[in-house]
C-alpha cells in the first residue's frame, strides 16, 4: 500500500500562498474586466446598431465555442508578439501579462451573455418609462436598466466567478506558477506528487464550496 | 510583422514519416471526438443515476448523491485529471497500480481523461436531471403512485421519459461543453487536438497555421453538434414546457 508522507507540504506553504496570490490575481482582473468588457458587450449585442450586434454576437460566439486551454495557448502567442512591437523585445516574463488578457478576454464572452439575459429580464415597460420621463437612451440604460438588472444576476456573476477559479488552474498549459502550478511543482520535485494533488484538490475544494454556500445564501436574501 | 504564411506546410510529410501534418490534425480530431463521446456516455448514465438519487425520499441516498454532486463541481476539472492519471495508480493495490502503469501510455491517458470527463460532467447532468425531475408537477408521481405503480416504475414510466425530454436544451450545452473540456487531456499527454495544435507548433514553426487549423476544427464540432441537438431537440419538445434553464 502506497505510504502517504505529507511532511514536503508545510516547507511548502510560502512558495503554495505565491501561487495563490496568482491564482487570485488572475481570478480578480478576469471579474473586474470581463464584467465591464462584458457590459459592453451586452449592450452592443441589444443595441440598435446592427454592425456592432453582429460584431458583439461574433466574439461572444467564437470565444464560447472554443476550448479555455486553446484560448490560453493563443494568447500566450499573440500576447508577446504585440509587447514586442510596442516596447521591444526586453519583455520579460510575459506569461502572467498573456493569462490575464486571455481570462478577461475570455469571461468577458461569458459575462456577456449573463448580464444580456439580465438586462432583458428587466420588463421593456422600464425603458418606456425611462424615456418617457425625458431620459436619454444612455440615461435609461444606466440609471434605470442596468441597476435592476445587476441586482437580478447577482447570484449568477458569483457562480460564474466561482467556476472561473477554478478554470484559472488551466494556466498550468503555459507553465505559470499558479497554486495548482505550484503544487505540482512541489510534488514533482519532492517526489510527493501524490500528497500535493490531493492538498491542491482539498484547498480548491474548501475555497469553492465555501464560496457556493455563501452564494446560496446571498440568493436566498435577493429572493426575499 | 514579417511572418511567412505557409499553407502548405499541411501537406508536407509529418516528422514522424509516415504521415503528413494534416494527417496528425486528423488523428488529434479523431481522438477529441472518441474521448468526448465516451465520456458522454458515462455521464449520461452516471449523471441519470446520481440526478435521480437527489429526488428521492430517502435522505442517506440524497446525501449520497448530493455530495457527489458538490465535489465533482468544487474541484477543477485540471486537479481531478490529475488525481485520475497520477494518483490513482498509486492507491490502488500495487500489483493493480504497477498493471496500470505498464500498460500502453496511450490507453492509460484515455481511460483517465475518459473516467475523469464522464464523471466531472456526470454531476453537471445529474444537476439538470434533478431540476428536469423536480419541475414537473407534483400530482405526476402522485397519479403514478395512486395507479398502484411502485416509486422505481413511477420513476422509469412517468418522471424520467418527461424529464429527458424537458432538460434536452441545457444537456445540449453540456454535450458541447464535454469537448471543449476535452482539451484539458492535453496536460497529460493525450494527442488529441490542442495536443497536436502544440506539436506542430513545436515541429513546423508554423504557429499561426496550426492554431487556425484547430480552432476552426473546434468550431466546425461545435457546429456540427449544435446542428444534430436543434433537430434532436425538435422531434423531442413537450409542448406547453419550456425547457429548463
């Protein structure tokens, strides 16, 4: 029977927090700009410019038809080229810089469709509202449109956000030191591959499973 | 920019001999496509068993089943692969585990990235056969019951044919989903497409062509499924339900 020795983990946790603090990191800029890039979108998408709806319509469909790890691996080529061209070839390491643009880029596509499906969820009888008051379109999409319906989708921009942590573990692809990077890292070079992948499944474990709870019950009040 | 475009590079003979690049493109699509599909399957009749489980009265069986469904869900899709090619074969009984490790490494990337798929999607279906389940109304099981039918037979003649047909829509999305998550097999080695997109990255230097090449054959999959599930989803809606979320 294989013998468990968890003993490489505890050295361990400073390097595994390092990973973390990326994890997070991607995680955080992936919310932040795919929920406005989304927003955009969105609005694009319903607007009445038929151009930009088509437009909007073509990226939320190619970037939701496409696998996460070939997103990533695309980025990681065309990233570099273009901090080439603008700052030289002293770029450094840019496999962080290619992650982040390619997990916003890439849940703003998924972002997108939530808060379309929020923002039509909010009944037309608003808008005419809206711009009988005197608003301009602007007006009522801002002041009257998007606040109800951010507040109908909370729950589901969560859930997308808990689901979107875990996939930031696909940057292992490109070989960023994320926490489950590291984890690896660390088993591989304690010949404790084992442990770590278990400790590394158990951490995301706790961390999305207390984050589902505590979604489930912010629902539960929004419900109310 | 100065990058040379180089189409052709496709029809050259592969550095392996006997094949050409496009023919490694072929076989990583016929591999994306066996894994997805088989891993289906077992999410289909994993998930079914798992969703019904939720439902029923019994609380120790939805338990069960709920806490299958909470840690096939919380953990990603990456660290279960992982655990099924690395792990497994170490806790299993040593001469099962050193059988395993001297099989074909083709097979062994297959069969974990084949159980890993089917089981991590299966949660995702029992979730949907839950909530097919529960929106039909209850007088369905009642009138069953009452008809003397026993809760398994009201399950497997009234609720079940029912639900399958109102979560047809969402399991379209996760029949999709299944082969872009296919493309995580690529970390253990399995030369399925996002596989071969990076070896011939690594062999033609040719990174544009290969990335276009199997993002366009990822999308014409997407196409193609969509395209087979309308027409599925046609021949099979209930009128009057609108097909869960």
């Amino acid at each position: 029977m294989y013998e468990m020795d968890w003993s490489s983990i505890p050295g361990a946790i400073p390097l595994l927090l390092k990973g973390l603090l990326i994890t997070f990191e991607v995680t955080f800029t992936a919310i932040v700009v795919g929920i406005v890039w989304g927003t955009l979108l969105a609005i694009a998408r319903i607007g009445p410019n038929k151009i930009l709806a088509k437009l909007a319509a073509g990226y939320v469909n190619l970037f939701r038809s496409v696998p996460l790890v070939m997103v990533i691996l695309w980025f990681y080529l065309i990233v570099p080229q273009g901090l080439k061209a603008i700052f030289g070839d002293d770029i450094g390491d840019i496999r962080l810089t290619s992650a982040l643009v390619a997990f916003a880029l890439f849940e703003a596509a998924y972002y997108s469709e939530i808060i379309r499906a929020g923002i039509q969820s909010v009944p037309r009888g608003q808008v005419s509202a809206g711009l009988a008051l005197g608003m301009t379109q602007g007006q009522t999409m801002r002041l009257i449109l998007l606040p109800q319906a951010f507040r109908n989708m909370t729950p589901l921009l969560l859930t997308q956000a808990i689901i979107l942590f875990q996939d930031t573990s696909l940057v292992y692809v490109i070989g960023l030191s994320d926490f489950f990077g590291t984890a690896y890292k660390v088993g591989d070079r304690d010949g404790r591959l084992v442990e770590l992948l278990l400790f590394a499944g158990a951490i995301y474990f706790v961390i999305s499973f207390s984050a589902s709870l505590l979604v489930k019950r912010l629902q539960a009040r929004f419900v109310k | 920019m100065s990058y040379n475009w180089n189409w052709g590079v496709f029809l050259q003979p592969s550095a392996s001999g006997d094949d050409t690049y496009l023919g490694w493109l072929f076989t990583g699509l016929k591999w994306t496509v066996s894994l997805s599909l088989s891993a289906w399957v077992i999410a289909l009749i994993v998930g079914s068993i798992i969703g019904v489980l939720r439902t029923v009265p019994n609380r120790w069986l939805s338990g069960f089943a709920t806490a299958y469904v909470e840690l096939f869900r919380n953990v990603p899709l990456l660290v279960q692969l992982f655990i099924w090619y690395f792990v497994l074969p170490e806790l299993l009984p040593p001469d099962l585990g050193s059988a395993i490790k001297q099989s074909n490494p083709l097979w062994q990337q297959f069969f974990a990235a084949m159980l890993c798929l089917g089981l991590f999607t299966s949660a995702r279906v029992a979730e949907q056969v839950r909530s097919g389940i529960e929106s039909l109304p209850k007088g369905q099981k009642n009138a069953g019951l009452a008809m003397g039918f026993t809760l398994p037979q009201v399950y497997q003649h009234v609720l079940m044919p029912m639900a399958y047909r109102i979560i047809m829509p969402p399991l379209t999305s996760e029949f999709l989903n299944i082969f872009k998550n296919s493309a995580v097999a690529t970390t253990i080695g399995l030369i399925e497409l996002s596989r071969q997109a990076q070896q011939l990255v690594d062999y033609t230097a040719q990174p544009y062509e290969a990335f276009i090449a199997v993002t366009v054959m990822y999308l014409l999959i997407n196409v193609t499924v969509m395209y087979l599930m309308r027409r599925l989803e046609e021949k099979v809606r209930v009128p009057g339900f609108v097909g869960g979320k």
